[in-house]
C-alpha cells in the first residue's frame, strides 16, 4: 500500500479543518488517509485493571473523536482508504512515530488546549520542527483553504538546488494545476556603506541565478507547471508571510542536523507556522555542514 497521509485529531474546529484539508490532499495525491488521535489520558486516570469492562472516559472521548473524524471523511471523499489510531501516548511522539512510515503529516494551527487565534500549538510547532517528512500546518482563510488562489509560493534557500521542498511545490503545483511562485529574498549589506549602492544589483542577479539553478530539474520534469520567478529584496521570514496572503500553500524547507536537540526551524519557517495566511508545509532538506547551516538562518 501507498505510505499514508496522516492527520492529527482532536475533536476542535481546527483539528476539523485539518482534517477536511488532509482528505482533500489524499484525494489529491492518490494516497490513503490515516486518522490519529493521541492523549495521556491513563496518566491522569490510571490504567483500568484488565479485567474490568469498564473504559477510561478519555479512551471513551478518544474514541468517539476518532470516529467522528472518520465518518466526516468518509462523507466529504467516500471511497478514499483510511485506518484510524488512537494511542494513550504524547500526542506530538505519536505523530512523530506515525511520520516515519507517513508520505506527509497535518497538523491542526491551534488545538483544544490553545487559547483564542494567536500562535500555532505546541503539538503543531513539535512536529514541524522535527519530523523526518513532510509536515503541513492548515491556517488561513477560505480562500486558501479552498484552494481558490490558484498558487504554491515556494521559499528557495541558499542550498535549495533541486532540493525536496522544490520537488514537493512542484508535485502540488501539478495536482492543483496551479502557478508555483518561487521566491528568493536579498538584502543589502549594512555593514559596508561603500557597497551599498552597487550591491542591490549584484545580489539581485545573484537571487536570479539561485533560483533558475534550484528549479531547473524540477521545471524539465514538470513542464506543464507554470512558473513565476520572483527576487525580492528583504527578510525572507516578511516578505514569504506578507505573500502567502494570496497562495492556497506556503513550501518550505527545514533542514534536521544530527546531534543537536530542540526544534530544528530557521526563521522563516518559524514566522510562518505562527503568521502564515495560508497552510503551510514544511519539508526536510538535506543536511548541511556547520558552517554552511549557520549561513542559513534566515531562511
């Protein structure tokens, strides 16, 4: 069988409009669904001895949710293969465990536990920064969550060439037959007021050339998707949050190195889990150097 795409459950609004988004992208992508809903329930309630016939309530709850979830997807795209999940365990480790046989994990921007519209939950930030696939954030508005923009905005970094987030835009800009809007940011020097007149032309050219190198394979095999090339001048983490406002997806890479702890996200990818007006994807990259992932911090 096809690796699955996964999505969180929680039994929220939001948790609901990842999951109406992740049956969509199965659609899309030709790919079984796999619903998963996990909660430490038995360590607040204790483990229910195995010879009684009753259940914890929350088992009774993290049934009912996954159920639910079920038949509304089964409603919104009968006929597309799922299997359900509901683990008494972290919810962001479940996730994490089920990404590792997952082509893609989504995630809900906010859970039940998070308060009002402000920033993305923990269990979303946790498994964007460290999943070894491909990690999409649902947020922003009707429009993007209806796909109606017609556009995949793609952030392209300094060591992006021919990277997996450029093949994943690629992918989704083919399925949607949408527009894929590359960006690439520049700034000028600020340290080196000699430089700064010229330097906006060199590095815009500069930009230029990193993106045709980081799209060229990708546009050989996708002909059929149209592309629009875009340097900009300013801080990626702005100018990619300021343009999602009118792209039904943002694509971008994050890169996972070995040995070191924490969430794993550059800057831009941070903002744009938090600020995006659209959903957002994140794609693990390559590893990089030392030296070469301190470059990139921006990105």
């Amino acid at each position: 069988m096809e690796s699955p795409l996964v999505v969180g459950v929680d039994g929220s609004g939001p948790g609901l409009t990842a999951l109406d988004w992740a049956v969509d992208e199965a659609v899309r992508q030709g790919r079984p669904l796999r619903i998963v809903y996990a909660s430490l329930w038995e360590r607040y309630e204790g483990a229910v001895p195995p010879w009684s016939t009753d259940r914890p309530w929350g088992q009774v709850l993290a049934d009912t949710i996954v159920g639910q979830a079920a038949d509304r997807a089964r409603r919104r795209a009968p006929g597309l293969p799922l299997t359900t999940r509901v683990a008494a365990e972290d919810a962001a480790g479940a996730l994490l465990q089920e990404g590792r046989q997952a082509w893609g994990v989504v995630v809900g921007a906010r859970g039940r536990t998070e308060l009002g519209d402000l920033l993305l939950g923990s269990v979303g930030l946790v498994v964007a920064a460290r999943a070894w696939c491909p990690v999409v954030v649902v947020r922003g508005d009707r429009q993007a969550l209806e796909a109606r923009h017609g556009r995949i905005l793609l952030g392209v970094g300094d060591q992006d060439v021919d990277a997996p987030s450029v093949a994943f835009a690629f992918r989704e800009a083919a399925v949607r037959d949408a527009e894929l809007d590359a960006v690439r940011t520049w700034r000028r020097p600020l340290h080196d007021p000699l430089l700064r007149g010229e330097a906006g032309v060199y590095l815009a050219e500069e930009a230029s050339e990193t993106l045709d190198k980081a799209l060229a394979a990708r546009v050989r095999e996708h002909p059929e998707v149209r592309v629009r090339r875009s340097s900009v001048e300013g801080a990626a983490h702005r100018v990619l949050t300021e343009r999602s406002a009118a792209a039904d997806l943002l694509v971008l890479g994050a890169r996972r190195r070995d040995g070191l702890v924490g969430l794993q996200l550059g800057r831009a990818a941070h903002r744009a889990l938090h600020h995006a007006l659209c959903p957002v994807a994140v794609v693990p990259q390559p590893p990089l150097t030392t030296t070469a992932a301190v470059t990139e911090g921006d990105e």
